[in-house]
C-alpha cells in the first residue's frame, strides 16, 4: 500500500432553511463514498460536512417559524445530523456557520483582506435571488428578470458594499486552470470561464447592509459577511485557521494532503471562481480536485428541490428498501458529474438488477451449496485445475484493477460498475462450471474448486462495494465469516485463505422487489412523477 497519505474531503455545507431531502443526500452519499474509499486504501482522511446558517432566507424563515434565528437554525442543524447519520455519513467533523469559531474566523479573515487592499467600501446595484442568495447581472436574468439558477423573480437591491478585488487575481487564476488541469473538469470548468470570466468579472459584493443574520465584520459592523464567502471559508475554519492551532491545517491543508470538494453544479460558480481567488488572496493553496456533480432531476428534467417542493425525504426509501440500497442506486444509476433521474421504474430496476439477481443471489446460491454439500464449511483451497476457475480468477484481479483506476479518478460510478461486473462474473461461472451437476457425478474435487473460488469472488466484490454500501458488504462478509485481516484492500488478492471456514447462517442480502407494487409506492412518494 505504500506510506500512508492524507485526504481532506468535503460537501458543501447545507443552507438550513428547510429539511434535508434525497437530491442533498446525494452529494453526502458520493463524499461519503470516495472518503471511505480513501481509507480503503490507506489514506488518514479527514472528512467535513456541515450546515450554512446564515442569510436573509434563515432570518425570514426563523420569523414565520415564531423563533429566533438561532433556535430555527439549532433545529435544522440537529435534523440535518439526523439524516446523516441515517444515511451512514461517516463524517469526521460537522461545522456550523454559527459556530464560534467559525464566526471568529470570518472576522479575521475580512480585517486580513481589507488590511491588504483586496476590500473595499463601494456600493452595490443589481438583481438579487434571495431564496439563492445571489446576485446576477442584467444578461443573466434577461428581460423577464428571473433568476438563472431557480427560474423566479430577482430584485433590484442597492446598498452600500464590501467588495473583494476579484479582478486582480483573474489572471493568477486563469494561470493556475492551466497548470492544474485535474482541478476540474474540463467542460464544467469550460462553463465558468465563457459564462463568467471572458465576459468580464465584476468584483465580489462581500457584505450585505439590509438584515443582521450573519457574520459582522468588526471594522463596520452594520455589514454583514455575504453568505457565499461566509459559506467557503468554513472549509479552512473548520480545520482551526486563524485559530491560534495550525495543526489541523498544517495536516491537512498542506502540501502533502490531497484536498477533495464536492459542489453541486449550481454552486460551480463559488466553488471554482470564488474560492480559489478567497484562497489566492489568502496566500493559501488551492484544492487538488473540485468534482462538480450533476443535480438529481425528476424524469420530466425538473431538479429536486426543497424550494419548488418535489424533492422526498430519504425516510421512507431508507426504511423500505435499506439505507445501502439507496445508497447504491445513487452511486451506480446517476453517471457521477453529470444530472440524473430519479424516477421509480429505474430504481426498482437497478435494486433487482444489480443487489437481487446478482449480489444477493451469488451470496445465496454459493453459501447455499457450502450447506448442502459440505456442511457449512468452505472446501479446502487447492491449486485451481480447470481452465474456467483459472480465467474466472484471472478475470476477477483484472476488474480489481480496473475498479482501482476509475476510484482514484473519482469515476465513482464506473468504479461501481466494476464491482458488480466482478460478482457477475459468478454466474457465469456456474453456469459452465454447473456445481449441482458436479455434485451428481461424484467430481467432489472440482465441485470443491467451484464453489472456493465463489465464495473468493463473493470476498473480493463485497470489499470493493464496501465503500459504497458498508452494511450489507458486512453481511454477506460475516454470512461468509471472512476474518477481518481478510477484509482489507491490502489483502484482497491474497487467495487461498477461506479454507475450512465454516459459514454463519444464511439470509437474504437483497430480496426482489415486486415491480408492480413497488412502483406504485414510489410514484406516489415522488408527487406523481
């Protein structure tokens, strides 16, 4: 495995003005599965999550609600965690823009900034999205005066601002997209650049003057930290910058840690103009990767949103299907960078496709002949005889490898899909092996080769899928009863280790689903879609 490295992931944090719904899960779910990936492989991995808790929208939604900001925002936060841990989110640290710390260092951060000269007082007229919180120019509304992300209507807002000098570090920017060409995608990055920065880049309105929920800038604290630079610098704040303790940035902000962000391509703009010109700025270093994911769409090509109101809790799904099931429909139905769909007949599709009639039924039918024909204990392992066990296992390491090459270029998807294609290779196997008929004919031998190298494949699958669904990889683990030293990457192709192990009680991974009714369940969770 070599020395072990260090990882820093991360999602963007999540506006608390509403409920988590499953188009924010998915991004958790993608984090969450390249930071259990890097553990795999022997990274120290530091992975943050957390919840956005200031701006306009809060401070309107808090007075509707009968509460203070603070207390809305409280609310949100411990539901937020909730579903998380639902989800089997295995975040290391969750920040609060409300956090003490984190308001501290905005402060310092702003008063750093402005002793620079890279902020400066002016005043701010354009259109204003206040459930986005954004702001756009003339060409970006158009002349129906709608918000480009959302589609509702924007308002002219003219206050007295902040700005940050964007414009000097576009340069230094287009420089470091050059030299950097793994920062990010190419056609996502190609966006930014022709719809933002060719056309001119405006500086950066950094405060905001017309409501108090957010961060006060301790120069001029009638103004307010505009959210979105609020928002960013939770990824540094949230390792101790400006802190007094470097130690968590020296770990994992240094040059030696590779840095992961996550960002939906909604929030590409912040995420890779903004950031790294706040970084720059900063003199801090950049990110290695910003993987800009796709948004979850209905099938008629409407996002899920808990604004617009069509986007289902994750509740219902997790409770009857199974947390992992829905874990691995997001990872393996939804081309990783790209939108995808969320609609009923593909979920149950790819559930029964993949977990039932692959998965769950190698697991079934291998443990199921461990039982019948030797008594629960897996066959002594000999050198393989037949040519189809040596090309089945050749096979097998080669989609290994081809798994290791997509993950490490966060192809999560694809890398998925390698998974599967190695526990696929099972039935194949059995079937020009036929086991039941090896039984028949007295060859115990070879029925013993069979079904070790099954129960081998089963081990090798079930690691790689274990980043992605880390419960039911245990199961079938402990049904096979592998010891944990054998559970790891670092022993994956270390053949030849199950022999006279004897099997734990068998039970079905993923049974199959019947269409009919499940369908008509999912389309009424999913508003009639």
């Amino acid at each position: 495995m070599g020395e072990k490295k260090s990882c820093y992931v991360t999602t963007p944090i999540y506006y608390a003005s509403g409920n988590i719904h499953i188009g924010h899960t998915y991004c958790n779910v993608c984090a969450d599965t390249i930071a259990r990936y890097k553990r795999m492989m022997g990274y120290d991995v530091r992975f943050m999550t957390g919840s956005d808790e200031h701006g306009e929208k809060i401070q309107k939604k808090a007075l509707e609600a009968g509460l203070s900001p603070k207390e809305y925002v409280d609310k949100i936060a411990s539901s937020f965690k909730e579903v998380w841990k639902a989800m089997n989110i295995s975040y290391d640290y969750y920040v609060r823009t409300t956090d003490e710390s984190h308001v501290a260092c905005v402060q310092k951060v702003f008063t750093k900034l402005l002793e620079k000269g890279d902020i400066y007082l002016g005043k701010y007229e354009g259109w204003y999205c206040t459930p986005c919180e954004s702001f756009f120019t003339d060409a970006q509304v158009g002349e129906g005066h709608l918000c480009p992300d959302c589609h509702r209507p924007v308002h002219w807002e003219s206050e007295d601002s902040y700005f940050l000098n964007v414009k000097k570090f576009v340069p230094d920017l287009l420089k470091f997209y050059e030299e950097h060409p793994s920062f990010c995608r190419k056609d996502k990055l190609n966006e930014m650049i022709n719809t933002f920065i060719k056309p001119g880049l405006d500086d950066l309105c950094i405060t905001r003057t017309s409501f108090d929920w957010g961060v006060p800038i301790k120069e001029n604290p009638k103004h307010i930290v505009y959210v979105w630079i609020d928002a960013l610098l939770n990824y540094v704040s949230a390792l101790g910058y400006e802190s007094g303790d470097d130690s968590l940035m020296e770990k994992y902000w240094g040059k030696d840690t590779e840095i992961v962000q996550l960002a939906g391509r909604d929030i590409n703009r912040f995420h890779t103009i903004y950031w790294p010109i706040l970084l720059m700025a900063l003199g801090l270093r950049e990110p290695d990767h910003i993987l800009v994911h796709g948004l979850l769409l209905t099938k008629s090509g409407v996002k899920l949103s808990k604004s617009l109101g069509n986007a289902p809790s994750p509740y219902p799904l997790i409770e009857r299907y199974g947390v992992d099931s829905l874990r691995y429909y997001m990872v393996r139905e939804m081309q990783f960078g790209e939108d995808g769909a969320f609609t009923p007949t593909q979920f149950v599709d790819r559930l029964n496709a993949d977990l039932a009639n692959n998965y769950g039924n190698l697991v079934n039918r291998t443990l199921s002949m461990v039982n019948r024909y030797f008594d629960g204990v897996i066959p002594t392992y000999r050198s393989p005889s037949s040519p189809l066990t040596l090309e089945m296992m050749e096979k097998a390491f080669s989609k290994i490898e081809e798994y290791v090459s997509l993950m490490d270029k966060y192809d999560i998807t694809s890398g998925a899909g390698k998974a599967m294609e190695l526990l696929a290779l099972g039935s194949k196997y059995f079937d020009d092996m036929a086991p039941w008929n090896l039984a028949k004919e007295g060859k115990t031998e070879l029925l013993e080769e069979t079904l070790y190298a099954a129960c081998e494949l089963i081990r090798m699958g079930s690691i790689l899928l274990s980043p992605v669904m880390p419960e039911k990889t245990k199961e079938a683990l402990d049904q096979e009863n592998v010891p944990e030293e054998l559970r790891s990457f670092e022993k994956i192709k270390e053949v030849g280790k199950l022999s006279l192990i004897h099997v734990n009680t068998l039970s079905p991974l993923f049974p199959r689903l019947k269409k009919d009714e499940e369908l008509s369940f999912l389309t009424k969770l999913i508003d009639g879609e």
